[in-house]
C-alpha cells in the first residue's frame, strides 16, 4: 500500500506563493460549494480555492501520473539563464519563474473553461491517458470514462455514436414523434473523449459537429441537450489527414491544440517503478482534486471575472490586424481582405506576385495565407483569462497572452511557406515549428506596438473613445467638427502611405465613426 499512497500523495504546501489569496478576490463563490461531511467538518479539499486546486491538480498530475519533464510554457521573474547550444545555435532557457508543461496545462484549462482540446502526437506517448485523466477529475470512475470513450473507425455510423431508435417503437409507430430514441450515455457527460476523431467518417464528422458546436444531437426529429462539456479528441497528427479529412467546420471547433512531445528515457526509471507497483494512474486520483459540477460551474465564472487590461487589448487589436489585408484580392476597399481571395478561388501565387507595393519581409501579414475569425479571438481571451487565474492573478498578463496564443492559434493562422519570411536560412525551423513562429510574431508585433509608441500616440482609440463616452447632447456644430476631424485623419494617414494591415483597420475604424456622426447628423437636421 505505501507505493499508492506515494502515487496519491498531494502536497499540502501552497503550489504557488505568489498567488492572490482567495479572500481578496473581487470574486468566489469556492465557499458556496462547500458541504458537511459530518457535524460540520470540511475536508481540506472543500476549503481550498478552486484555482489553488487546480494547480495542485497539474502538479499531482506532471509529478505522478504523465511524465512530461518538457517545461515550454516559460515564465521568468527577472534575470534567467539562457545558454546557446548546438550547430544551429538553439537557445536553451532556465525559466526564473513558476513554468509548465503544455501538454498537462493546457488540458487543464481545456477542462476549467470547458472547452475543445486537441492531443496530436505518435502513437503511445500519452494522449488517451491524459484524457482518461480529465474525465476522472470531473467526478467519473476511470471504467465509466473508459466505456463513454468514442474511438474513431471508418464504419462509425450515427447510430454508433448517437443511439439508436428503440425496435418496438419502430415497428408500431403512427409518426416521428412515437419513436423513442436510446441515446448514448456519453452525450450527457461533463467531460467527453474522441479518440482518434481523423477516423470517423465525414457524414458522421457533421453529427459530431452539432454535439460539438450547439451542445444537442438529433435524430429522427428527436433532440437531445447535452450539458456545457470539456471535450478532448486525440489524432496522431493535426493535419486533419488520417482514413478520413477531416472537415473544416470540426477542425473549427477545436480551441487549442497540444503536442505530445517524445519521452526523456533519463525518466524510465519511473516507468519501472510504475510496472514493479502494478499502479495505473489514472486509477490513482487522489480525491482532494477531483472536481465537483458545481465547483467546475463556479471555476468558469472566476475565469470570466478576470479582467483584460486596456493596453494588452490594444496589442491584441494590433496584432490581430496584421494578417486579413490582402491589397489585390478586392476592388473595394471593405473587400480587399484574404478571405474574400479565399472564396473567389483565385490562385494565390498570382495574387501575391500581384501584391509587390508593399515590403513582403517586413509586413507580418506577407507570412500567413489567412486573417483571424471571430472565433479565434474570443478563444485566445478564453485561455489567457484561464491562465492568468491559474496563475492565481485577477488580470491578464501580456506573458499569459504570449504563452496560450501559439496553442490556440495553432491551426487556426496558416503560414505561407513561399513567403520571403521563411526563405531566410535563420528562419528555417518556423517551417516546421509552428509554435515557435507563431510566439515569434507575437513578438515582433509587439516590438512594432513599442516602436510606434501606440499606448501614447493613437488618435484612432482616442476618436474610438470620445465616441463611446455617447452622443446625447451633441450638438450640430460639434457634430461637424468632430467630421472634419475624421476626414483630416483619414487623409493625414493615407497620404503618401503603403498600406499594411493596422492602417487599413484604422482606416474602416475612422469609416466606421464617421459614418455614426453621418447618420446621427442627419437625425439632427430631422429633429
């Protein structure tokens, strides 16, 4: 028994010192949650807050039960070492700072924020393991978790993963409406696993993608509900290949994507030790960190109560800015966009061959072949607000940001490979390092917000700003002259200007303003 309760051991120390205590949190509800187990005693596990039980979760779960010594999400706390090694001069970093294993962390905020996480990797190094994992901190008994697991196979009907119409109804049934249907036991799960998701056949990928997207199945005009869920869907690669494409509207759906990064064989003598004790982890959960559905309810609204400062938005808008302008894809100003290059068909090698006003090796937006949805950026909000209170911090940090934004953006920002960028020998590894070239824009992004000096000189936020504050009690006159600011912006930034991504969102921004006074003034005249 000592070499379970070894696996089962949780560390009553704080698993992070720098964290807020919960008492001087804007916001928790952990305390709503906690019950009685008799006479009024709470277990240690009920007291603690629900970030704090969060880490101890990663920190069991990185210590016992998946081996994952790669520390990639870096964080520093002043100077850290750094040491260049190798032909290719590769930096190697001792982060100064608390820092994490990716592929255990980024589960866990799937799961906190009951998201859509993808484990891509070869065969045997952990992806169904980690997911088996989630589904046991959700309350589940590792043989439930293992019977409501989907596995992909190419004759996977919707019967195999909806239910089926019950035989007796089917036989004497006057209309739909008479049939009863049994529904499968894993629609209405708070964590559900699909393992190996590039198997499953395309027409049922698209019932897959009503469960996934809009939280119901149907069938037969029968519908079901399924309760807000973390999914996790494993692939041995994220290219969508496998027996079947997978289709773009499910490869949509998917938040951020983790890779399965090789195994250390410095560490096998935990593997012998695993085998000599007979322990399977996943079976080996301690209770103290499994959660509750109200304790994940509550672990999502703490995540939405974190705040996203105005300066760090406004590197966002910056960033995000960079990469739909596509000058020669459109006529009209509103449609010179990638997406609108995208539907039309037209062959892209002639439309960058066509796009020579700009410099191709300076402009960020030469280095991808598509702009950032809707979707993406409230994903990436998602996950930096769940990383910043992991990390135990009532605000996002521009570090939480840099840190989530490679994962959820992963698939999401296609790279162009024939772009100047990626022909530079230095710039070699971005070819097949997505993550690293997608961190590396980032920061020059970010360098460029500082070389501009935007957080001081933005007249576009600050006629953004004035607009917000309303326009009741806005006169005519100061209607107009507000107008007359605009036009002289707009002329003032487009004259003898190439035009890059964040000029041509200001641009529409100013259109956009003017056009509100436009109509307001009319209002006026009305009135």
């Amino acid at each position: 028994m000592s070499g379970f309760k070894l696996f089962q051991r949780v560390s009553k120390a704080p698993t992070n010192p720098r964290a807020v205590p919960a008492a001087t949190r804007e916001f928790d509800v952990a305390s709503l949650y906690e019950g009685p187990l008799d006479a009024g005693e709470e277990t240690a596990a009920t007291a603690l807050p629900l970030d704090e039980k969060l880490r101890q979760a990663y920190f069991w779960i990185v210590n016992n039960a998946v081996i994952s010594p790669h520390y990639d999400i870096e964080y520093n706390d002043g100077a850290a070492a750094a040491f260049t090694i190798g032909d290719s001069k590769r930096t190697l970093n001792l982060p100064s700072a608390q820092s994490y294993s990716s592929f255990i962390l980024l589960p866990l905020l799937t799961f906190a924020t009951r998201r859509k996480c993808l484990f891509v990797g070869g065969p045997g190094r952990g992806k169904t393991a980690s997911a088996i994992l989630m589904g046991v901190l959700a309350g589940y008994s590792v043989k439930d978790v293992r019977r409501a697991m989907q596995h992909g196979h190419p004759q996977m009907t919707l019967a195999d993963l909806l239910g089926n119409p019950l035989p007796a109804d089917l036989a004497g049934a006057q209309s739909m409406e008479d049939i009863r249907i049994a529904w499968r036991s894993w629609l209405g799960m708070r964590v559900k696993i699909i393992d190996e998701y590039n198997r499953i056949p395309t027409r049922t990928q698209s019932a897959l993608l009503t469960v996934m997207g809009d939280n119901y199945a149907e069938m037969l005009n029968h519908v079901y509900e399924c309760p807000e869920s973390a999914w996790y869907l494993t692939a041995n690669d994220d290219q969508g290949g496998g027996t079947y494409q997978v289709i773009e509207a499910l490869r949509d759906r998917i938040d951020v994507i983790v890779q399965a990064l090789s195994f250390n064989p410095r560490f096998l003598d935990e593997l012998l030790l695993r085998i000599e004790s007979g322990v399977r982890p996943e079976e080996m959960v301690p209770p103290e960190i499994v959660f509750s559905a109200a304790d994940i309810d509550a672990a999502g609204k703490q995540v939405l109560a974190v705040t996203v400062p105005e300066e760090l938005r406004r590197r966002l808008e910056f960033f995000s800015s960079q990469f739909e302008l596509m000058e020669t894809a459109g006529s009209q100003f509103e449609y010179m966009t990638k997406d609108t290059a995208r539907l039309s068909g037209a062959e892209w090698h002639q439309l960058t061959a066509a796009d020579n006003g700009r410099d191709r090796l300076k402009d960020l937006g030469c280095q991808t072949r598509n702009g950032l949805s809707v979707r993406n950026l409230m994903t990436l909000l998602m996950y930096a607000k769940a990383m910043a209170w992991f990390r135990g911090n009532p605000a996002i940090e521009l570090e939480d940001l840099r840190q989530v934004l490679p994962f959820v953006l992963h698939d999401k920002l296609q790279p162009d490979l024939d772009a100047p960028f990626f022909a530079l020998p230095e710039h070699a590894a971005f070819r097949s390092d997505r993550l690293s070239w997608l961190r590396h824009l980032f920061d020059l992004s970010n360098a460029e917000y500082d070389r501009l000096d935007l957080d001081r000189n933005d007249p576009v936020g600050e006629l953004s700003a004035e607009f917000a504050k309303g326009l009741d009690g806005l006169g005519e006159r100061e209607t107009r002259a507000r107008l007359s600011k605009i036009e002289h912006l707009v002329e003032q930034r487009a004259a003898g200007r190439k035009l890059y991504g964040p000029l041509y969102d200001d641009l529409l921004k100013l259109k956009y303003l003017h056009q509100r006074y436009t109509n307001y003034l009319n209002w006026l005249r009305a009135s």
